[in-house]
C-alpha cells in the first residue's frame, strides 16, 4: 500500500485504531469483552449474563469481531465467542486503571456499592501466595462456575456467590478467606466479603482478579468442580473447609 503523503499514511493509521474505538464506545460492549476475558461463551450465554436479547448481542458481537476483538469457534450448530487474545484482555484492564485514575465518577460508584478500596481491605499477589504456601489462608473463586473451570488461582475453591450462604458453616473459623473474581471493578468478591465478615470471619479481597493474575504470568489451574464448589479429594481439608 502506498500513499502519496505520510499525512494520508497517519490518517490511515488513525481510522484503523478507530475501529477499536467503536467497540468501547458503548458500555455492553465493554462488559461482553470483560466476560469474553474470563472464558468463552456462547451468544446465549452472554445475554444471560448481561440481560440483552440474542439478536443485540450479536450485532455487539459482530462490531467487536470486525475490530479483531474476539474470535469463535463452532460445536455443532452453535458458536462460542472468546477473547482475541491476552492484549485485548489487559486492554480492558487498562481501560479499567484509567477510568479509576481519571474519572472521579468510577471511583464514587465503587465507594456508593461497597466495593471501593477504602471500603474493601486488599491483599496483593505476592502476598496471597506466601499466605497460601503456609496453608492458612482459604483462597474462594466467586465467578460462576463456567469461569472457574477456563482458569482459576491453583488451590483456590470454586464457589459462585450464589452459593456462599449455603456453606458458610463449612469454613474454619481460625482461618482467614481471600475472595476474587474478574478484576478490581468487579462486584463479586466483595459482596462474598461483606457477608463472611458479617458472620464475623476474617475476609479479604486480592487487590486485582483472575485476569491480572494469568497477565502477571503466575500459574494457573483449569477445570471445572462439582456445583456449588471444590469437592476434589484433599482440596477441603488442604483449603479449611470443614468435612
């Protein structure tokens, strides 16, 4: 391709990034590549998750895929819908850091709902892994399960928010729980927090989520548990959890 004037090339250039543009311009769309970073979904299963009808999440869908935001993959007669790549996920982090650094607005919602850093006590990466070589700290994944099962902390218990109430009385008291989920704007952790320390167990969140643990390049552990959470031999004597 040639151009007649660097100025035509930069123009060029600039409408190509455009096309990125597009796809965070509208606030469904940023939510459907934040699910897209936690594991694959059909079309279906991501108007479930975002409440919008199928036909509106293809045409969301079809916008990001012109951008070479997301790719697919086809079982049968249905398609599932995946992350381009792990650049796109730690776009949408970012997007996340400078939206909390830039905008006073995201920072208030986040303090509004509980889920702000004042509100919420963080523990960072590097410390979860020394707690949890020691073997006394619970590690609990609160995404939903689909999530849990395309990638997870190694050693952490899968137990969707759902589920929480129903198995508080299986937890050791005499250790402390770190809860995360999709990344520091995500809501799940931090409810799953505010409802152990209501029960008056010792409760943290990581400081960021999955996402940012599998970009830090940290070990990561895949598949799927029983429902309702980790069930494998070991893992709930290992974890606290009570038999």
């Amino acid at each position: 391709m040639e151009y007649e004037t660097s100025a035509d090339g930069r123009a060029d250039l600039y409408e190509q990034l455009a096309r990125i543009g597009k796809v965070v311009v509208h606030p469904k769309r940023i939510e459907l590549l934040d699910l897209l970073c936690q594991a694959e979904r059909s079309v279906e299963a991501l108007g479930a998750a975002t409440g919008l009808k199928f036909t509106t999440v293809s045409a969301h869908l079809q916008v990001m895929r012109q951008a070479r935001l997301v790719e697919t993959r086809r079982e049968g007669t249905r398609v599932y819908y995946r992350a381009a790549g792990e650049e796109v996920c730690r776009f949408v982090a970012t997007l996340g850091d400078l939206g909390r650094a830039r905008l006073a607005e995201v920072d208030q919602i986040l303090r509004a709902i509980g889920a702000g850093s004042e509100s919420t006590e963080r523990v960072t990466r590097a410390e979860l892994l020394k707690r949890a070589r020691s073997g006394d700290v619970v590690v609990l994944d609160v995404r939903p399960a689909e999530e849990y099962a395309a990638g997870h902390i190694p050693g952490a218990i899968s137990l969707p928010l759902e589920h929480l109430e129903a198995r508080l009385g299986e937890f050791d008291p005499g250790l402390e729980v770190v809860a995360y989920c999709r990344g520091p704007l995500c809501l799940l952790a931090p409810e799953a927090v505010a409802t152990l320390r209501a029960r008056g167990m010792q409760a943290r969140c990581l400081e960021d989520g999955f996402p940012e643990w599998r970009q830090a390049g940290l070990r990561v552990a895949t598949g799927a548990d029983t429902p309702g959470g980790a069930r494998e031999e070991g893992h709930e004597t290992r974890l606290g959890l009570a038999r």
